[in-house]
C-alpha cells in the first residue's frame, strides 16, 4: 500500500489529478482508518490504463466507461477510435496533397459562369484528381 505522495511521484501524476480521478470515479482508492487515500498495485495498473487511454486522446468520461466494461467491448471501442484516427490521417493526406499542388501550380480557378458544378463539386473533384495524380 502506497500513500498519494509515493504514488504521484512514482507515476509523474500530481497528487490533485490522483484526487480528482478518485472523486470523479476512475479509481476507487480505499481510504486509511485517518481518511488518508491508500493505493494499492491494482490502483496503479488503473492509473497506468488512464494514462493510456489519454496518450490516446480519450476524454476523462470516455475512461470512465472504458474502464467500466467488458474486454470486448474496450476493443470495439479501440477499434472505433483507431479507424477514425485514419480516416482523420487520410483526410489530412488529402488536404496535403492539395496544399501542395497548389504551391506547385497556384491557386485553381473557379468554375466558369456556365458550368453545371457547383464550387464545392469542383473541389471534390479537384481532391479526386490529385490524389489520383491526374491533376
């Protein structure tokens, strides 16, 4: 059993964000007979998992409830996360490629007057054609 000071120096983790994992319900820290938080080695695997998840981008209420189901689903919800990271990824790909093709050849120009696309149509199309590297 470890006292708050011990275990905010052993894990890099201020002794308040120890406090207010504890009052908002990711850890479940037993208290001493003096009220003192008490921590044990399950107390620093949660905090490990908390760490974790937040390297990972989760909000402190997105933890709370990974923590507090299956296996099965902690791995629905990782998935989840991991496939919109690279839909994130690819779009920021995309906006690459268009930055620098614009630095390459300037700005496109609008559609004319008369034709049937809409801007926003020219851009996806734009988009299309220099990912496809047609443009």
């Amino acid at each position: 059993m470890k006292g708050i000071s011990e275990v905010s120096k052993l894990t890099g983790v201020s002794r308040r964000t120890l406090q207010y994992y504890d009052d908002e319900g990711l850890l479940l820290v037993e208290r001493s007979l003096n009220n003192h938080r008490i921590f044990d080695q399950q107390d620093l695997v949660r905090i490990w998992e908390i760490l974790v998840y937040k390297e990972i981008q989760f909000e402190l209420k997105e933890i709370k409830n990974i923590l507090h189901v299956s296996s099965d689903e902690q791995k629905v919800i990782l998935l989840q996360r991991k496939e919109a990271i690279e839909n994130k990824i690819t779009k920021l790909k995309e906006q690459i490629n268009l930055i620098t093709w614009i630095l390459d050849h300037g700005m496109p120009a609008p559609p004319t007057a008369n034709s049937e696309k809409t801007y926003v149509e020219s851009i996806i199309e734009l988009r299309s054609l220099i990912s496809n590297g047609k443009k």
